[in-house]
C-alpha cells in the first residue's frame, strides 16, 4: 500500500514538474494549484478496529487485547508497521497532552478504563512524561463514579475534572457561542487527544467527538435547542479547542443506538470495537451510520424518521466552519 501510494505520488509530481519546465515562471502557479488540488482532494481516513474476542468470556475488556486493537487502529490511521511510529506521528516529548474522556453516560457507558489506560501507556513509550498527560472530564466525582482514580501531582498521570481547577474567567466567542473554557484546556495541555463514546443522544442525534467539547465549557445546557446546531460546531472553532485538537479515539466497546445519552442496557450494545481520525467531523459522519445500521437491525426508525437528524455534522463541515467532511466520497472508511 505504501509503495503504490508514493508511486503514485512520484507520478504526480514527475507531472507537475514537466509542467513547470515548459511553463517557465509562471508554471510555479500552476504547480502549486495542483498541489492545492490534491489535498483538497485528499480523503479523511476512519480506521475502525474490533476484536469479537474483546472481552474474552466474560464482560470486561481485556487490557491486553485492548492494547493489541489501539495499536492496529493506530498503525492503519497513520500508514506504519510500527505502532509507537505511529504515536510519534502524533506528538513529541515535551509536549502536555490531554485526554478529554465522557462519563456522563455512568458505569455502563462511559470512555473505557481499558482504552485510556492503553492510550496513556502509548504515549509514555512516544516520549511524553507521565506527568504531561491529564486524563481529564468536567466532574472529578463522575469520573471516581466510573472508575478512574483522580490523582494530581507527582510523577505520574494526572486525572482530575474542572470542579479542582475552575473555568476561565474570560468570555470566547464564535458565531452563537459564548463560553468560559476548563483551565485544564488552557493551562494544563497543548495536544488534545479526544476520547468520547458511540452514543446515541435524545436532542442531537448522535453525540460522538464533536459534541464530547461541551464537557470543555461552563455553560453546555445553553447550547442545546435545535438539536444543537449551530452551536457544536460553532464551539469547534474556538481556537482554543481547534489549534489544540490533534486525534479522536472513540470508544465504540459499548455503544448506544436509541435512549442516550444516558446508559440505558436495553438500548447498548457490546460492540468491541475502536473508531479513529484526525477529522472529527468524517468519524461523527461514519459514527452515526453505525448507529443507524443498528437502528435499522432493531426495527428503529432513522434519526431522520425521528425528527432528531444529527444536522449539526454538516454544519461543522460547511464553507464557515470546515471542521472536516461528511461527504461519504470524501472519506475512506478502513475496517481493521
């Protein structure tokens, strides 16, 4: 594969440059038309990643296959035989990395234990201390409630909710939001790491890694009328959260296709599985069609029968946002 894409691309450049030799000066414009043409051209990758055998016979998952399927998803995301090549791809010592996870949705429905332990132990071996990465959520007692054990200082991961540190005092805006930002966002990461679930949601539609931003934010339950368009993408664009966000992980062990976002075990199920990008939008996009065809399998009505089409998707893809894409020809879906 990656042998035919660089010859592909040698192609592409001989041809370029043949272009610019006869054109002279005024082939550089032309070159660089190209070049801007094949990115725009350029599609988002998708990597989901399952293992049947996930949870073995029972219905925890398994650390270390856990492991096994993070580093499949992440070598096929970034094209590398090597799974911690993959990860230095992604950030460089030094760095302060975040992991923004959701435990709204309690025991039955929140970010993996499992998953974020994995993520976390990945990048250490990239060369990022332990103490450069926060795992981190609105509400340190949710996140107790879960599992995760809140911890600040020493050598070690830190993980702890907003409520320890606060909001910012200062007012940012875009478009139809106006809200303060967690101080872990601002102050505690300069990488964010997206750690949201496959969920279901009763206003939006689906709630995956845009809508997991509203757990950055002192004011959410302002941003929900409409089924929360325009405001999920309008807070996407906040610099603050744009510059900073650089992968989603999705947690897709145990998903929700109806009643969310609360869990609801009659409407979950076990689906074993990890979704990754580094354009939110295109994951949302192939996110909600699993949700769908599940919907479909159940007898449900689509989101779109429902009233509850999650609109906010296109929105965030549109010409004032470009957040990602949600055309299906755009994206390349890789199952693992």
């Amino acid at each position: 594969m990656s042998a035919m894409r660089s010859t592909n691309r040698r192609d592409f450049l001989k041809k370029c440059f043949a272009g610019a030799a006869v054109l002279g000066a005024s082939g550089r414009t032309g070159l660089l038309a190209a070049a801007e043409q094949e990115a725009a051209l350029a599609k988002s990758r998708v990597v989901i990643a399952r293992d049947a055998l996930l949870r073995g016979a029972g219905a925890t998952v398994d650390s270390r296959r856990m492991g096994s399927l993070l580093d499949r998803a992440m070598q096929a995301l970034y094209d590398r035989d090597n799974p911690i090549e993959a990860w230095t791809k992604l950030v460089r010592p030094g760095e302060m990395v975040g992991l923004k996870v959701n435990t709204l949705g309690g025991r039955g429905l929140s970010s993996n234990l499992q998953l974020v332990e994995g993520i976390c132990e990945r990048l250490q071996e990239a060369g990022i201390k332990a103490s450069d990465i926060v795992v981190w959520d609105r509400d340190s007692d949710e996140m107790e409630h879960v599992g995760f054990h809140v911890s600040t200082g020493g050598n070690r991961v830190q993980c702890f909710g907003t409520d320890r540190v606060d909001y910012e005092q200062e007012l940012v805006t875009h478009g139809s939001v106006g809200s303060r930002l967690s101080k872990i966002l601002t102050q505690r990461c300069n990488v964010l790491i997206n750690v949201p679930v496959l969920k279901d949601h009763d206003g939006a539609g689906v709630t995956i890694a845009l809508k997991n931003m509203y757990g950055v934010i002192h004011n959410p339950n302002k941003y929900h009328p409409n089924g929360c368009n325009p405001y999920i993408a309008d807070l996407n664009m906040l610099p603050e959260i744009r510059t900073r966000m650089r992968l989603t992980i999705c947690d897709a062990t145990t998903a929700c296709f109806e009643g969310g976002p609360g869990y609801k075990p009659e409407y979950s199920w076990k689906n074993n599985a990890v979704i990754v990008s580094q354009d939110p939008v295109a994951l949302d996009y192939t996110g909600w069609q699993v949700i769908e065809r599940k919907r479909t399998e159940k007898g449900l009505k689509t989101l779109e029968g429902d009233k509850r089409a999650p609109h906010y998707i296109a929105t965030a893809a549109d010409a004032q946002h470009r957040l990602g894409t949600d055309d299906p020809r755009r994206i390349a879906v890789v199952e693992v």
